[in-house]
C-alpha cells in the first residue's frame, strides 16, 4: 500500500494532538497534586522571634517570652516556673538597651498599676507602679487623685527656677540609678546642686558618682537596685536629723572647694593654654 503525503500529514497531527493532550493532562494532574499537598500539608514557617524595644524602637531585644500581669499571683507564678532570667519593665522610656535583658522572660508591669493604700496620718502611700510607668504622667495623676483631696500635695514637673525653693523643702535626695557598667561612667549633675544646698545624698550609683559622694562625705551609698539598703538608709536619716545637718554641711564646703564653677573655669582656661604651648602631647598634671 502506498502512502501519500496528505495521508503521512494527518497522521503526525493527530500524534501531536494526542501528545498535547497528554501533556495537558500531566499539567492538570501535577497542579491538582500541588493544591491537594498545599492543603493537607501546610507549610509551617517560624515565628518571628518576640522582641521587646524602647521608645525610640532603636534597640530591638530579643527575649525568651512576655507577660502581662494585672496580679501578684501571676507574677510569683511566673517567677516559679521560668528557669532561665527574668526581667522587668513598664513603660519602655529607658533607652540604651535597659529595657530588657536578652533571652529572658519579660514581666511587662504597665498593666499592673494602682493604689493599695493611703494613710493621711502617717502620709505614707503604698502604689503598685511600673518601674518606667513610674516617670510617667499618667502615674503621677493617678497619685494625685489619691492624695490630693487628703490635705497632700504631689507637685508635677517644675521649672529650674523653683529648684532652689524645692531643694529647700527637702529633707534628703535620692539619686538612684541602674546596676550597670554604663552608669560607673556616669555623674547626675543633680548632686551637685543638692549638695550645694546642703542637702543629703542615698546615692545608688557606682562609679565616679560614689567617689564624689564618699570623698565628701556627704551622703550615703547603697548598691544600686538594693530595696533593703535603700529602706535603711532612708530610716537612718528619719532617725537622726543631726546626722543629715552634718552630711549636707559637708556637700556644701565640698562643692564649694572642687566644684566651684569660676575654680573649674579657671583650672579649664589654664590646661587650655599649656596645651597651646606645648602641644597636644605634653604631660598634663593640673
């Protein structure tokens, strides 16, 4: 039998339909497979891993877990049954990185805030605050709402110009600060000031700051974030007015011998000129 050549061309198209068709056919089979496999094995993609972040969201943390008490029972709960570190916080203004500390458990305290007690004879309030919340003015006015109408007064921020009049107003200074490498470093000018006004110093702040403190004999100091140290120097102090008269006398003659602002002017324009006259490698010694 002899074929022709119309005949050889309708048998290659129904050879290539028959292969598309098949083709088509394999297509649908693999996507119908894909759908199906989507469906009854979702893909499970890691968590972002919890962070905790201050105000300026600069310094991301990341920590193991966060809570957010409104009770004292969750909280020892929580404390019971975490292993590994705790921290806590509130509202998340301390920035640097304090927030937080990596790998912990964050105890997130700006649920918990109010007012357990008030007594207006002995003036004494006992708050359950944030420790950041604290600074805040929605705790201030929560304060206010409670003592406020009991013949008490909390004032809000004040101008510089008051300091003066406030400083004298009161009986003793704290000046407390995070255990921290970061803060050795560091000097509140605040003490200057109450010292200059004759008033004692709880200082809870290593470094330089307690240097400055001892080296006056000025104040007390406690290590930073020490609760039973702080409550004893405080009671010390209620005890015995006649040891803070002499500790805010000894500030006063401090300041006024080493940091006296035309001394320290004067010490500044002196190893200015010698480093003119002699260059920037000279020995200082002032």
């Amino acid at each position: 039998m002899k074929m022709t050549a119309r005949s050889v061309g309708r048998g290659v198209r129904r050879v290539g339909k028959a292969l598309a068709i098949m083709l088509l056919l394999v297509l649908l089979l693999t996507f119908g497979a894909a759908v199906w496999g989507s469906v009854q094995s979702p893909v499970t993609r890691p968590l972002p891993p919890t962070t905790v972040n201050d105000v300026t969201a600069l310094n991301p943390i990341v920590v193991a877990d966060v809570i957010e008490p409104r009770t004292v029972e969750e909280i020892v709960q929580a404390v019971r049954t975490h292993s590994g570190p705790i921290s806590i916080g509130g509202g998340r203004y301390s920035m640097g990185g304090q927030t937080a500390t990596p790998g912990a458990l964050q105890i997130d305290m700006r649920r918990f805030n109010r007012v357990i007690a008030f007594d207006s004879t002995a003036k004494t309030i006992t708050v359950l605050i944030p420790p950041d919340k604290a600074k805040s003015g929605r705790a201030y006015r929560r304060l206010k709402l409670a003592v406020d109408d009991n013949s008490l007064i909390m004032l809000d921020q004040q101008p510089k110009k008051r300091m003066p009049f406030l400083w004298q107003c009161s009986n003793v200074s704290m000046v407390l600060l995070k255990k921290s490498d970061l803060f050795k470093l560091v000097i509140p000018s605040k003490i200057f000031e109450c010292m200059a006004m004759q008033i004692p110093v709880v200082l809870g702040v290593e470094g330089e700051s307690r240097e400055i403190i001892e080296a006056a004999q000025s104040g007390l100091c406690i290590e930073p974030q020490n609760a039973d140290e702080l409550a004893r120097c405080v009671a010390r102090l209620a005890d015995k007015p006649e040891l803070c008269k002499e500790l805010g006398q000894n500030g006063r003659r401090y300041v006024a011998e080493h940091f006296d602002r035309q001394m320290l002017a004067a010490r500044y324009e002196r190893l200015m000129a010698r480093l003119a006259n002699r260059g920037f490698a000279a020995n200082i010694q002032d």
